[in-house]
C-alpha cells in the first residue's frame, strides 16, 4: 500500500453534472487503461502505469474523495513534490500526472494510477469530487 497521503488542500469544486449519463472510471490493471464514461458510452482512454507487484493497485469501486491540483507525495523510499492533478480514491491512492516516468503501459508505481500529465490534466477537469472508479484485473 503507498503511503502516500494528502498534505495539501483539497480542491473541492464540481464541474456541471453530465447530461449523458453519470461520469464513471475504469481502470483495467490487465490492459494498463483507464476508460473515462459518462453512463455506457465511452468518453476518453488513457494508457498508465499501476502499481508493481510489489505495490500493487488496490481493486474495488471506489470514488474520488479529495483532488489535488498539485499533491507532494512521499514514502520511505521516495519524495515526489508536485505532482500533477493527484485525485486520491481510496486511503493514499489516487490517479495523477506523473513526470518522472514515461514509461506508461508498464506497472510502474507504488500503488497509485500514473497518468501522463495531459492525460491526467483532461481527467481532473472532468472528474470531479463523488466520480465512481472501478479498478479491476
């Protein structure tokens, strides 16, 4: 489990509810993909970077608790001020931008959903404080 945890005040505001359908997360570990929906209909996909063996991503439905327009994030191991667009789901996990790995489609991190900054950017935008995400094999 990473310990990351949230220093930082949260950014609480909500973009404008959808009229398609409720926005919802996915985020399949087996593919390295998040997909961004509002009701069934797909909205956007991204390539990332979950969580090692080591460290691996936790599963289950979750929702966005705390946003982050930037998030320092650290652990005994590393220090990571900074990062972008962090958006905590569960406990110190979160989906955010990551600029110190391009290494996306690979487990890479210690737990959390590593999004490529631009990626991360649309996702923060759109998501907002109660999105639901789903994160599975």
């Amino acid at each position: 489990m990473p310990t990351e945890t949230p220093t930082e005040q949260p950014d609480i505001s909500q973009p404008n509810a959808a009229t398609g359908g409720e926005r919802w997360i996915e985020v399949v570990l087996s593919q390295q993909t998040l997909y961004a929906y509002e009701g069934d209909q797909l909205i956007n996909s991204f390539i990332i970077s979950s969580g090692t063996w080591m460290y691996p991503t936790v599963t289950g439905n979750f929702q966005i608790y705390a946003k982050y327009r930037y998030s320092t994030m650290a652990g005994p191991d590393y220090y990571l001020p900074n990062v972008p667009y962090a958006m905590y789901f569960y406990r110190g996990y979160a989906l955010h931008g990551t600029y110190w790995h391009n290494n996306f489609g690979t487990p890479m991190s210690h737990g959390c959903v590593n999004l490529r900054t631009d990626d991360a950017a649309w996702l923060y935008e759109w998501a907002s404080i109660g999105t639901l995400v789903n994160v599975h094999d």
